[in-house]
C-alpha cells in the first residue's frame, strides 16, 4: 500500500474531498447569516412593537444637534 493510498476504496478521489469540505463546513461556523437574520428581526419587531422607537430616538438626536449648530451659527454671526 503507497503512503497516500486510501485505506478504503469508496472514499479515494472527489468523494474523500467532499466528505472533507462537509466535515470543514460543519466545523466552521457561519456567523454572517445569523447576524443579518437578527438585524432584520430586531429591525422588523422595532418597526411593528414599539413604532420604530429607536429610529424615531436617532432622528430626533439629529435634529436637536442641527437646532444646536444653527443657534450657535446665529450667536457667532450676530457678535461682529
């Protein structure tokens, strides 16, 4: 028997490699999908639940830093 020689004759050639690349992809865990899936959801119950409270929360942050530059950009101009 040759040192590379497959002690079993079913699994030589492409079926050893595929049972190889099942056994890797079980072993590697995939967290790209998972965490798409758990964005949507969280995106999905904010947007029913709680009327997209946090969106509504980050907007409005937005607009009081917009009042806050405008009234200090009022202040600066009106000194000179």
């Amino acid at each position: 028997m040759e040192r590379r020689q497959a002690i079993d004759p079913n699994y030589t050639g492409p079926e050893r490699r595929q049972g190889e690349r099942r056994r890797y992809r079980a072993r590697s865990r995939n967290i790209v999908a998972p965490t798409i899936a758990a964005v949507l959801a969280f995106a999905m119950v904010d947007a029913t639940i709680w009327n997209s409270y946090y969106w509504r929360a980050a907007v409005n942050r937005l607009n009081d830093d917009a009042a806050t530059t405008r009234a200090w950009g009022a202040n600066i101009w009106h000194l000179g």
